[in-house]
C-alpha cells in the first residue's frame, strides 16, 4: 500500500499546518476588526458628548 504524499500527510490528533495558520489569521482579523469597532464606538460616544455639551452651552446662552 503506498504510503501518502508528505503534504498531505500530518501528525496523529493535529491539524494541517496550513490550517492552523489560517486560523490564526481569522482569529487577528476578529480581534482587529473588533477593536477597530471599540475605536469607532468610543469616538462616537465622544463626539455624542461633545455635541450635547455645546448643545447646553447655546441654550445657557439664550
């Protein structure tokens, strides 16, 4: 019985190299993408209270 091509064949209870690498990636592209969307939130949140605030000063003002 041939035995199997080297790439093909991997170690007993591991994943293929390649796969290993490819989650990896997709767990740093999620973790990037989700503090991308923190950054965005907070700057949101900053800007929401920038906006109330010089909405209190005008009404102060009149």
């Amino acid at each position: 019985m041939p035995r199997p091509p080297r790439h093909v064949r991997s170690a007993p209870g591991r994943p293929p190299r390649r796969w290993r690498h490819s989650t990896v990636a997709l767990v740093l592209l999620l973790v990037l993408v989700g503090l991308l969307f923190l950054l965005l939130f907070l700057l949101l949140g900053f800007l929401l209270c920038l906006f109330l605030l010089l909405l209190r000063f005008l009404f102060l003002l009149l």
